[in-house]
C-alpha cells in the first residue's frame, strides 16, 4: 500500500493509504490547495521509502528521484 502522510511542525497529523498512488497524489493536491491546511504532505511507497514531497510554492509535486539526483 501506498500511503500520504501529512505533518505540521514535526506532528504527525495522520496517514490515508491506497493501493492506487495517483488517488493519493490527487487527494494530498487537493488538501494542500486547501486555504485551512497547514503543514506537508508526502508520498510514500509499500515499502515506507520516500517517493514524492507536495512543493506548496510550485503547486505540484516533486518525485523523491528527481530531488536525489
């Protein structure tokens, strides 16, 4: 399973998970676009390995590879 994670300020706020990464990209768009959301999102794989930060200022997201290299 895939799994959204959301933060603020280094608290954990909760996790949504699916099987279907572009569900989660979406809905981790959608709530950052939220003028009432505060903190971060982040995409993680089934393994727990980082895949993808939400970039609030871009208005998209950023592949964990992408960053790496």
């Amino acid at each position: 399973m895939f799994a959204i994670r959301t933060a603020e300020g280094g608290e954990d706020l909760g996790e949504v998970r699916s099987s279907n990464p572009t569900l989660l990209r979406a809905f981790g768009a959608a709530y950052m676009r939220d003028p009432k959301a505060k903190g971060e999102v982040a995409l993680f794989g089934p393994n727990s390995q980082l895949v993808a930060t939400y970039d609030i200022w871009q208005d998209r997201w950023e592949d964990a590879e992408a960053k790496a290299g």
